[in-house]
C-alpha cells in the first residue's frame, strides 16, 4: 500500500513540474485575487492547475466551498496536503529543482512558500497576488523570473502594480438596506496563536462591547480561531456557521450593519473596496502593539517583524480612512 502511495505521489509530482503554466494559492484570500485577476484580463484557461500548498484545514474547506460555488474558476484544483505530506514532497522539490523545467506564467499566491518558489523560480513571467502584507513589503532581490507583475489591492508605488480593484466581486453585491442596530465585528486568530494572551484579546472585546452596548453585535470567529473560553458580554452573538470568506459573505447580504470592526485585518481594506458606495462605517480595533508577545513569536513561529506588521496594517487602513477604535 506505501508503495502505491509513493507511486501516485510521485506521479502527481511530475505532472506539476511538466506544466508549463501553474496558479499556485495559499489561501482563501489568494483565491479572491487570482479569481479577480483572471475575469480582469479576461483569461479563461481551464486546462490550467491551481495549486493549494498547506494551509488549515479551515482555509481548505473554504477554498473548496468557492471553488465549487457559482463564481468558482472552472480549472482543476489540486489540494497537496491531501496527497502528501509536506516533509517528503519538501525533500523531493528539492531534488527535483534543479532539473531546472520552467514555467512560462505562474500565478502565485504565496511568495515566501519553499515549495512555490521550486515551481515559480526560473519563470517566463509570473504574476504575484496579495497575500496579507506581503507585497507591501515585496523585495526581488532573491526572485529569478524573467518578467513579474504584482496584482494588488494596495496603491504601491511600482510600475509592476496591476491594480485589484475587486470589480467582479462588487458586481455581487446585493445590499439594499443598512442597519443601524447592528455592527459586524470580526475576529482574530491573534489570541489563539499566542500573539498576546487571551485575557487582553477578552478584555478589548468587553471594551468593545460597551461602548456599543446599546447595539447588536454579530461576531464572526476567524476560520483559525478558538473561541470556546471567551467570556462574551451579552450584547454579542456568535456567528460560527460562516464557511467563506467575510468578503463574500458581505457581498451575499442584503441587509447589512451599519458598521464592520476587525483587528488589524487586511479584511476591512476589501470591504472597504467593495462596499464603498454603501455608507458602511469601518474600524480598526487599534490595540497597543506592545502587548505582542514577540520572543514567543520568535520561538514558535520564526516571527520577528509582526509589531512593524500590525503598525504597517494600521497605517494603510488608516490611508483608506477606516476608522480606529481606541
């Protein structure tokens, strides 16, 4: 059975590198962007593979639930944690790589990934998509593609920009009524993840609470956040039932809330993009970077940067004038 297993595995293998085109993603988001790429230059090439690396469980199911849904890409999706395990491919790019095939166009959602760049290196052209903040801090200098692009929802100053507008998304939206009792407040993996400590993360929700406590206050869990501990006030409803991204989400709903908070997410800059006609308020729920827990961070996840994340996240919402919280 292991035999047969390597067999497949090596199979799948070969056939990505035999491509001579591949859209590599990472991530809902990532899906958004190549979608929104793809209907803006009018590319209809189903014979081309989109690539999911290893990303959560949660980021798969949602990815599938695109893919699968009306405004899903037509193209072959591939899930490689499903096939194999990230160690043993890992080792067998690392041998094949320097059999040097080269793609003439990959699409790539994820710059940093190690398996990505054994399959983007060397490209004809590539195009990269927005990953969180990664463009905003894009750098070439270990990048051997001949010709690149960045398509990006942020206002970068580089003659590679290709501007996200998000224009197929906003012909979704259905909205016809704002509320003013209610408020949509996004949640943060930050707590979960270690970055600072459950007790803050509770406490600046209660804040949050109170000052709107005259409202309804819809919370929407991040697809890789635990919230089973978290003592919510009772003015707040748990909204676990999402299985999309809040872009798409938003774009589906007819009534919506009159404002939309989130923690130093890149969610409400989209929202921002699309929703910009509705008079929907925006807000950053500014909390003091200095409560990151950085030497954790370092040991756990290789992280050192993430307080200058926060502040650059913050500068650019605050660019697309979305409100702070404190």
């Amino acid at each position: 059975m292991k035999i047969k297993k390597i067999y497949y595995s090596l199979q799948t293998i070969f056939n990505i590198l035999l491509e001579k085109k591949l859209y590599l993603i990472n991530s809902p988001q990532n899906y958004l962007s190549l979608l929104e790429y793809l209907k803006k230059n009018n590319i209809d090439d189903n014979k081309v593979k989109i690539i999911v690396g290893f990303p959560s469980d949660n980021s798969i199911s949602q990815i599938q639930k695109i893919h699968s849904s009306e405004i899903g890409i037509k193209n072959d999706l591939v899930f490689l944690k499903e096939r194999f395990n990230q160690k043993f491919l890992n080792f067998i790019l690392r041998i094949l790589k320097n059999l040097k095939i080269n793609k003439s166009l990959c699409i790539v959602g994820d710059k940093k990934s190690i398996l990505f760049k054994t399959l983007y290196q060397g490209a004809t052209k590539a195009v990269f998509l927005d990953d969180g903040l990664n463009l905003l801090i894009f750098n070439d200098d270990d990048l051997k593609v001949k010709d690149y692009k960045l398509f990006s929802y942020f206002d970068l100053n580089t003659k590679k920009l290709i501007k996200n507008d998000f224009s197929f998304l906003k012909t979704k939206v259905q909205i016809n009524y704002v509320s003013s009792n209610d408020i949509w407040l996004l949640g943060s993996p930050a707590a979960t993840f270690g970055i600072f400590d459950k007790n803050t993360y509770n406490s600046i929700i209660k804040k949050f609470a109170k000052k709107f406590d005259d409202k309804n206050i819809l919370f929407f869990p991040h697809r890789d956040e635990k919230v089973e501990k978290i003592n919510f006030p009772k003015n707040i409803i748990i909204n676990n039932n999402i299985t999309e991204p809040i872009e798409i989400h938003a774009s589906k709903q007819k009534t919506m809330p009159f404002l939309i908070a989130g923690f130093y997410t890149t969610a409400l800059h989209i929202l921002g993009t699309i929703l910009n006609e509705k008079k929907i308020i925006l807000m950053n729920i500014n909390f003091n970077t200095n409560l990151i827990n950085t030497n954790g961070l370092k040991e756990r996840y290789n992280l050192v940067n993430l307080k200058e994340q926060y502040n650059l996240v913050k500068s650019v919402l605050e660019k697309n004038n979305i409100e702070n919280f404190f």
